[in-house]
C-alpha cells in the first residue's frame, strides 16, 4: 500500500476516542485505584500524573512521531526512518510485542464477557467460597474461556476488517462513550453507598508517608502501561494520523482521560469496597472474586440494583478490555497486510486464528495441566512476564534514543509542531526527556520489575 493512499481517521474526535480506547483497559480498573489506595492516596496521585507528564507522553508523542512521518505499520516505520541500520529491529519488537500481548489479553478480556453472562443469569450470588470456586473453575475450564477468547478475537476482527474510519473509528466512537456513561453511573451508585464516604477518604487522603521508592518506581511502569507505550500500538494508530493532528495536544488529552478513567475506577470501586467493610485487592482476583462479592452485598437491600451495577460492570470492563485489543489487533493485522501485500481481512484473519492459537494455549495452562508449565511458571504467565517486564521496557527505551539521539531535529520538530504551524512551546522540554530523562527512568523500571532494585 503506497502511504498517499493510506486510510486516515476521519475526525479530531476520533482520533482520540480510538487512541484513548487502546490506553483505557484493564490495567485502569484492576491496577490503578489499588496502587493508589495502598500507596498514599492522593500523594500517589499526583505522584503518579508526574510520572505521565515525564515518562508517559514524551514517550507517547515519540512514537507518534514515527509513526505519522513513516505511515507504515510498525516494523516498517522505523526501518524507513532508518534505511540499513539495525533500528529496524526496534520496530519489529513493537510488533512483536503487540502481538504476543494480542493472544493472552483477548483471554482475560473473554473472562468479562463470561461475567457478564454469570451476572445475567444470577451466578454470582452466593457466598464469597462460591464465587471463588466459580472464578476457579471457570478459568481452568480446558473449553469455555477458549470460547470466549476467540469471541473477542472474533469482534475485534470485524471491526478493524471495516477498515480505519468505518471500523475502528466508528466502533470508538460508539464504545468509549457508552464506557464513560456505565462508569459515572456505577461511581454515583457507589459513591451513595452508606459508608461510602470511607471509600472516597481511602482513595483521597494525601500520605506522604507511604511514598518510597518502590512506590514511585511502580508508578513509573504503570504510567507506561497505562498508556500503552512500546506496543506498537500508539505509533501504528499515528500512522492513521492526518498532518493537522496536533502531536502533543492529543497526547496530552489521552493521558488526560486514561488518568481520569482510573480515578473514576477508583471511585466506582472503593466506596462499593468499604461500606461492606471489604479491603479491595488487584489484579484478576479484584475484578473476578473480590468484585462481584462486594456489589452482592453492597446492595443487599436492593438486590435489582445490584444485578444492574454488576452486569454494567462487567459490559464496561469488556469494552475497556475491547477497545485495547481492537488497538493490539491492529498492529499486527497492518504489519502483516503491508509486509505480505495482502488484503486487510487476509491480514486479519491471520491474526485472528494465530492469536487464538496462543490464546488457547495460555488459557490451558491455567488448567490442571504440568505440560504448559514451564519453570514454575505457566504459560500465561510467561507471556505476562517475557512481554511486559522484557520487551515493553526495552522497546520504549530504544524508541526513545531513537527519536532523541538518531532521527534529525529538523524532522521532529516539523512532526511536532505540525511544519511550524503550531508555536512548539515545549519542544526543548519533550527532548531534553527523550534524550536523557526517559531513558533513565526506563532503566529504572526495568531494573526494579526484575527484583533488582
Ligand atoms: N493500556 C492498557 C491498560 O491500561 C493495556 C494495554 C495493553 C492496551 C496492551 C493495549 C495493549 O490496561
């Protein structure tokens, strides 16, 4: 595909209702408001918006560079940038990345949509045992997630068959929106709660005490995560990017929202949490076990209320979890159409049935199963690990000397400021933190993901 005839997106809105889409996931919801709860409240907050302001969106706004000056899929991106040099590999490593990470998150994300049918049905009332027992037993189930996994697989797919505008920008536009409502009206259900205030304290009151090192260096890799950084995701969606796009207003705006997203996820959790006297956990066990317990009690008295909020619940961590995976799909599917000179939906389906594939293997090895175990790890797991404490910080930390140390200053700044168009006020600022100070911070949570320091 020649780059003049490249899809766009059609509209300033969707671009960045379709970027913030494949920010806003699950690391939102499950990772977020726990981190700030257990880590100083507020303090971890603003601790937090810093870590977005010095790691997030240089980084976010470098691979938006590349990926709009190159507008080629990921891989190509960087090797055009870089004819002959092994900085191809970097971008081949965004892809890779991208898709690897595509097989194992349509597995959690299929978990979403077996609770949403769980909350329809009624099975998750009962006793906190049986809703861990149901947790376990569905997700070591050899079939039914499987099911699921390709289920979401098989919706991301339509959408982006349907191209740029008709597929990915316009299922954006329909998703986030529908995402921002369900969530408001959990926070004010939440946030009614009686008892609720504690939640809102837990989640607010500044504590400076708390703040160590450890704190601050998980802040960093969760501001990076949070927003999917060094994916291959942010640089291929750029590449979808028209000249008037502003570069750093647009980054700026989906820091903005992927960080209020997870306030209100904190909102929407704790005060549910603490009027039943539940401390909220993270990860898989918050949203699958501890979750769907607290909204049973919360709302005891008025049990159709809580079948409302539970089944809302989980439709919006199921488009949260979509709209990322809509974004993973699309990193691979374009790498593949333009490597391989195939249609987007051959390219897709490639994508689609290979993922699956890894997918269902992840998902057997959570199984009763030693085959799919490999050092005392599962495969999942593997993938968890090898994929985001390995080459998610080597990806971002390559991207970064890439565009600070390799790409000319004329081009970055031309893709910055929009060909002088736009005043660049902070252009001296994004460099000094893509030359240096990124770099270094990457180094860090690289170091401190691998027990280090
Ligand atoms: N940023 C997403 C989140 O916060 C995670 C994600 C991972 C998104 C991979 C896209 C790709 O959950």
């Amino acid at each position: 595909m020649k780059s003049l005839e490249r899809a766009n997106f059609g509209t300033k809105l969707g671009v960045i209702l379709a970027t913030a889409g494949s920010a806003v996931g699950l690391g939102n919801v499950w990772r977020f408001p726990y981190m700030a709860g257990q880590n100083g409240g507020a303090a971890f907050i603003l601790i937090y918006i810093g870590c977005v302001f010095l790691l997030g969106l240089p980084c976010m706004i470098s691979e938006f560079i590349i990926g709009r000056h190159a507008a080629s899929n990921t891989a190509r991106a960087y090797a055009k940038l870089s004819p002959g040099t092994p900085w191809a590999i970097v971008g081949y490593l965004g892809v890779l990345t991208g898709f690897l990470i595509t097989g194992y998150y349509a597995v959690v994300s299929g978990w979403c949509i077996q609770y949403i049918g769980a909350s329809l049905l009624g099975h998750l009332h009962g006793d906190p045992e049986h809703v861990r027992h149901y947790f376990t037993a569905f997700s070591t189930n050899p079939l039914r997630p499987i099911i699921w996994t390709v289920l979401m697989l098989g919706i991301s797919h339509i959408v982006i068959v349907h191209g740029i505008r008709d597929g990915i920008e316009r299922a954006s536009k329909m998703f986030m929106p529908t995402l921002f409502i369900l969530l408001l009206i959990i926070v004010a259900a939440s946030c009614m709660l009686p008892g609720g205030y504690k939640g809102i304290e837990y989640l607010f009151k500044p504590d400076f005490s708390k703040v160590t090192k450890d704190v601050f260096l998980g802040a960093l890799g969760q501001s990076f995560y949070s927003l999917s950084i060094a994916m291959g995701c942010l640089c291929t969606f750029a590449s979808y990017f028209s000249r008037q796009t502003k570069l750093p207003g647009t980054a700026v705006q989906i820091a903005c929202i992927d960080t209020l997203v997870a306030i209100l996820a904190g909102l929407m959790i704790f005060p549910a949490a603490f009027s039943v006297g539940v401390e909220p956990d993270s990860g898989p066990s918050l949203i699958f076990i501890t979750l769907p317990n607290v909204f049973q009690q919360a709302f005891a008295q008025l049990p159709e209320v809580g079948y409302v909020i539970s089944l809302a619940f989980y439709f919006l961590l199921s488009l949260a979890a979509l709209t990322s995976l809509i974004s993973l799909h699309e990193v691979s599917t374009s790498f593949f159409s333009e490597e391989l000179h195939i249609s987007r939906t051959w390219a897709a389906t490639i994508v689609t049935v290979t993922c699956s594939v890894i997918g269902a293997f992840c998902s057997l090895s959570l199984g009763n199963t030693d085959s799919l175990t490999f050092a005392g790890k599962t495969l999942f797991d593997w993938f968890d690990f090898i994929t985001g404490q390995i080459f998610l910080p080597i990806g971002g930390f390559f991207t970064c000397l890439f565009v600070g140390w390799y790409l000319p200053h004329k081009l970055v700044r031309d893709e910055y400021t929009n060909w002088g168009t736009l005043r660049g006020g902070m252009f001296h600022s994004y460099l000094l933190c893509v030359k240096y100070l990124c770099p270094l911070l990457i180094i860090m949570i690289f170091l401190h993901q691998l027990g280090f320091i």
